[in-house]
C-alpha cells in the first residue's frame, strides 16, 4: 500500500439553484481518507468532467438519473490512478474511469471502475471523445437518428463535445452535407476550417430559421438537437419529408425558471412524417465495442479531431461548470484536479 493521504477535497451541492446556479450553491469541503474496504479501490483523481446534464441534476426533480444530493460530494466522470487497492485485478499504478468526479480522492467499487490505456490515448479522451460523450454522438447518429449516406445534418451546439463529434462522424460516413450551429465566430470559423463542417453560422448573428435555410437550401435529413428552443423549431421547418431528429440536450432551456413555450410548428411533423427520438447513452452500451473500435481508428488516422478545454485545479470545478453552461468551452470541458 502506498503512503495514503490524510484528507480529500470535494465539491458538495449545497442549495438548489434557482434559474443559473451561481457559486454560492456549492461548496469545497475536506474529508478524511482512509484504505479502500473490501472490493474497492482508492483512485487519485488526475480529470474529471463537467457536463450540462449535471444541472439538471441539481433539481429535486424524478429524473432518468437520480439528483444530487445536498451535502453530498457530486459525481460525474473520473480518470485516475490508483494508489491503494483492496480488489482483485486492479493494481496500484493502474488507470481508471469511473463514476466519482468532482473530488481529489475516491474510493470506487472495483465492478465501477475501468482499467484504460494512457498509451493508447491521453486519459482525458476516455472522459470525451472515447467516452460518455463520444458514444453519445456516435448512438445518437448512427442508431437514434438511422443515419445514412448521403443525408444532409444539422448539428446545435455544434462546437461542444458531442456535436463536434456528431458532425464530423456524419462526414466520414458519407453525408452529402454538414451544417453545425455555435455561439461564436471563433467556433464557427473552426467547425468549418477544423472539423470539416460544409457550413457554420453563429446563433447570435440573426434568427436560426433565416440562418438554417441559407445554409442548407435543400432541406435537411438529420437533425442533432443539444439546444432546443428556436433551433427545433429551426429545424423543424427545413427538415424533408421522412426526416429524423435525435434530441440529445436542450442546453438552451436548462436553467429557465418557467415553462418554455414549445415549437410552434409542431403541426409539420405530421405532413413532413418526422421522426424526433431522445438519446440516453445508457441505453446504447451494447454499441460500446464497435463504437471504440470504428472511433479510434478514426483517431488513429487524424481523420477525426477533437478539442478539449482545461480549467486546472480542484478548487476551480464549479467556474468551469458554470463556464460549460456560458459556453466558455470548446470541445470537452474537463477540470484537471491538481492544476
């Protein structure tokens, strides 16, 4: 067993935020660190993420997922070492993913935790591009949305984690065209000199309608929704007929405090016979093998990039999940624990 530290740092929900979370909500406490029980490990945590479904989290609200706890440590996606181990398989010096984000130390049941490669790729891509979110994009393309060649994609949030992966698979795949969405002109510059995208344009410059049909003239076959709101209904409108939309996140809606008025042009979903279908990554594990497979020889031969954005030290987790939800970040928002 290695020298084990005395004590932990870790981010608790304090209050439930009401509309933007703000840093009053939570809070940094320590907590002592003892040797891992029976079937656990103790993981030095080296990343964690910070994703958008987390603030839905943050309300005491039944969920696909349960909420957080108040004065509770908070969890999310980890990679580490670890440092002691009490289960069989798992070495110190080994590296893990697993579920206990936003914490320096954690004690993780052996059965949670994966044993990854840093040679194969850095561990922070296990909590993106070849994790959570990559296979998110990849299911939700690909399985969700029934992807096929030739079909042209629009992507909202298209310089985040998942929709900069979303469009650049739908390209590799064969799609006639790729328009992505984002909240910059840097972003939009880099989804299409980057990442391949046939057309960007920035939310904020005019109405998404306008802006979408300029883009894509002849109608759109997929539709990718991180956003909701005018981007829907956006979509809506210029999907063709038979068109399908996988509704992954609505970003744009997370921290209203009233109800949000609907698409108002639902009615064409009947005439155009759309298709729009949520996405939970958990329900699409069985794809887990083909997805790192096909993904990381796409990473393998550069044609697939990524980004990621790094916010360094514990005691900045909570600036960079309110910087997420700001769209500080390009690519995957992750903190790095030590800094």
């Amino acid at each position: 067993m290695s020298v084990l530290p005395a004590s932990s740092r870790e981010w608790h929900l304090v209050a439930r935020p009401h509309g933007w979370p703000t840093p009053a909500d939570f809070a940094l406490r320590e907590v002592p660190v003892g040797e891992p029980g029976e079937g656990r490990v103790l993981v030095r945590n080296l990343h964690f993420s910070v994703d958008p479904y987390m603030r839905g989290r943050m309300n005491d609200v039944k969920s696909y997922v349960p909420p957080f706890k108040l004065d509770h440590p908070m969890d999310g996606g980890a990679v580490g070492e670890v440092i002691a181990s009490n289960a069989e398989g798992f070495a110190v010096g080994d590296h893990v993913l697993h579920g206990l984000g936003w914490r320096e130390y954690a004690e993780v049941p052996a059965r949670h935790a994966t044993r990854v490669d840093p040679d194969l790729a850095p561990l922070s891509a296990y909590l993106g591009v070849l994790g959570m979110t990559g296979l998110t994009a990849y299911a939700g393309l690909f399985e969700v949305a029934s992807f096929k060649e030739g079909d042209a994609v629009f992507v909202s949030g298209a310089a985040g984690a998942v929709g900069s992966q979303v469009g650049q698979m739908a390209k590799l795949r064969g799609a006639s065209r790729v328009i992505g969405s984002a909240g910059s002109d840097e972003k939009v510059k880099l989804l299409v000199e980057e990442y391949g995208f046939d057309a960007a344009f920035n939310y904020k410059n005019g109405p998404v309608r306008d802006q979408l049909r300029e883009a894509a003239p002849d109608g759109i076959d997929v539709y990718f929704d991180n956003v909701g709101g005018d981007h829907l209904e956006a979509a809506i409108s210029s999907l063709n007929v038979h068109g399908r939309a996988t509704i992954c996140g609505m970003i744009a809606q997370y921290n209203d405090t009233e109800p949000v008025p609907g698409p108002r042009n639902m009615a064409m979903i009947i005439g155009k016979r759309l298709r729009l279908q949520g996405v939970l990554v958990g329900d699409h594990y069985d794809l887990q093998e083909q997805f790192v497979q096909e993904v990381g020889g796409w990473l393998r031969s550069g044609e697939l990039k990524y980004r990621e954005t790094f916010v360094e030290g514990i005691e900045n987790g909570t600036e960079a999940f309110l910087g997420l939800l700001r769209g500080d970040n390009t690519g995957k928002m992750i903190v790095s624990v030590t800094g």
